[in-house]
C-alpha cells in the first residue's frame, strides 16, 4: 500500500541523480536521524558517524526504494538495521542506575538534581535490549505509531506491541533503585 | 478483564493503539480497579521521565560531511574496486576448488582435509565490509583527502 509522503516530490529528484534534492532529504532528516541514533548508541560520535553512514546508505539504495512506505521510515529502517548490529556486536557498557554515582558539583542543587534524575533515565533506557530500546526510542522520541515502527523496524504490529510492552517492564525495573533512593 | 490482561493492554491503550473495543473494555475495567489505575499513571510517569533525556547537538559539519561523502568521486572507485575484487576471489575460489576436486580424484583420495588449521589461505571473508570502506572514506574526509 502507498501512503502519502512529504518527500516524494524530493525523493523523486534524487532518484533521478539530482544531489541538490538529495541534500535538502538529508537536511530535513539529519537532526531527528541524529537524535534516533544517538539514543540507540548512547555516544555522540558513534552516532554522527553511523547517522552518516545510514545517509549515504540511503543514497546508494534510493533506486532500490519503491516508496511502500514513508522515505523517513526506509530511512530510519537503514539506521535501525545498522544500529542494532552496532550494539549487538559490542560488549554491553551500560550500568544500572543504581551503580550510577553523581559527579563532584557546584551547580545548584535543582540543576545537580535534574542532570541526576537523567543519567539515571538514560542509564535505565541504555541497558534495554536493543531491539526493545529501538521500539520504544521510535515510540517515544520519534512519536511514530505502531504500524509505523513495524516498516522502521522490519516487525510486525503484534511484534511491536510485544517489545514495548517488554521495555517499559523493564524500564520500570530499570528504575526500581533510583525510585527507592528518591531520586526519580 | 481481570488486572493481567488489563495490565498487558495498558502500554497500547496510553498510545492510543487499543482499537475501540478493547478501548471501552479497559476503561471499564480501570473505572472499577484502583490498583491499575495506579498502574496506569506510574507507566505515564515513566514515560515522562523519558522525556528528560537530551540529546546533543547535531554535529555542525554532519550534512556537509555526508553530501562530500556522497559526491566523492574516491568513494566510488574504492567501491568498484572492492566489487572486482571480490569478484576476483570468488573466480580463484571456484578454479582452486576445481583444481582439489581434479587432484583428488588423481590421487585416488587419499589426501583428505586442508591446511593445518582447516581454513582457506584466502577467504573473501577478510575483504573489508562495505561498513569499512565507509569508515575508510570517513576517514578520508576527516582528513581533509575526501574533500
């Protein structure tokens, strides 16, 4: 089925080789790509790097892409793919919130106490299964629906509605500790 | 609906995914269940917590690195040049194979199994994959080459 897409005219272009609608795609998208893959990664320079590389991938395959979805979603279906090969390869380096100790500060108390509540939260979201994170960042982060994040992510609806049920479990018992402790 | 199924539901119905039916049935069961009304409002709690998390600003150079990327004519001649010679390896694999199968049959079969340690002296395996050769090109602008 064929839905209506905001950057078909652009995509049309770029298919046709015209590099100038291609950039004005990689401008409309780079930023919430970025974001997406800096959430799956949880390292700025891992993420500028692979969201580069999802773009350039994107081009490479443009011909190939018949528009049965959004370009956003084939898009950020390249980023999931590549993400979560990036963060089932490495060894996981996320700690629980509960090991997170804050850093020496002088900032005021509600701000030291507002960059602690989120290290503890982006620990809780970091520790998640890849695929469970990637669910739930495009959920959301990205405000997709579930039909939407099934074409991201290669599932289906069911599929999908199984892992985020599974992340925000166990995002809750991510954030058991900090929740005992006061701090979120 | 007991408070399993309701619980299970919940995710889907704070999304707005539950369809009408399944709508009416949680809320009817949340009118009558304090213990999932509770439950609903600590998942929109930690939704909320969600939000707190901030992501970095988008890397000033990332568009201009990518659309250099992409217009690099190097980007394209490493490329071909891996395809051929994949292509390469994979012609010497098949008349390598060949060759044992011939040299078997002539030796009667005697001589079973590879090197020492069972592997291929080349393996096509150990081309770089398309990831590295995007590295590789990264690389290049990040140097000032792939400009």
């Amino acid at each position: 089925m064929r839905v209506p897409d905001p950057d078909a005219d652009l995509v049309a272009r770029s298919k046709k080789g015209d590099l100038g609608a291609f950039e004005e795609l990689v401008k409309r998208h780079q930023r919430p790509l970025f974001s997406y893959v800096y959430r799956m990664l949880g390292n700025p320079d891992e993420a500028e790097e692979l969201t580069q590389v999802a773009l350039v991938r994107s081009w490479d395959k443009l011909k190939g892409f018949k528009g049965n979805s959004k370009f956003k979603t084939w898009l950020y279906r390249i980023a999931t793919n590549l993400c979560i090969n990036k963060v089932t390869r490495r060894k996981p380096t996320a700690e629980l919130p509960e090991t997170l100790v804050g850093p020496e500060t002088h900032e005021p108390e509600a701000e030291y106490r507002r960059r602690q509540r989120e290290q503890v939260v982006k620990a809780a979201i970091d520790c998640l299964p890849a695929e469970q994170r990637s669910a739930l960042t495009l959920s959301v982060y990205e405000n997709m629906r579930y039909s939407e994040i099934a074409r991201a992510m290669g599932k289906s609806v069911r599929a999908v509605d199984s892992l985020l049920f599974r992340a925000k479990v166990n995002l809750r018992k991510n954030l058991a500790a900090a929740r005992r402790k006061g701090i979120v | 609906m007991k408070c399993k199924k309701a619980i299970r539901l919940l995710p889907a119905y704070l999304d707005a995914e539950a369809d009408e039916g399944r709508k009416s049935e949680i809320e009817r069961h949340l009118a009558g269940c304090a213990a999932c009304r509770q439950e609903l409002e600590s998942l929109k709690a930690d939704m909320e917590l969600c939000a707190l998390v901030e992501v970095p600003e988008l890397p000033p150079f990332l568009p201009t690195r990518t659309m250099a990327e992409i217009r690099s004519p190097e980007r394209g001649r490493v490329l071909a040049g891996i395809l051929v010679r994949r292509a390469l390896a994979g012609a010497a694999a098949t008349v390598l194979v060949a060759a044992g199968v011939w040299a078997g049959s002539l030796l009667g079969g005697e001589i079973q199994g590879g090197s020492e340690n069972g592997s291929s002296w080349y393996s096509v395996e150990n081309e770089p994959s398309l990831e590295d050769i995007y590295g590789l090109a990264l690389g290049d602008v990040e140097n000032g080459e792939g400009r």
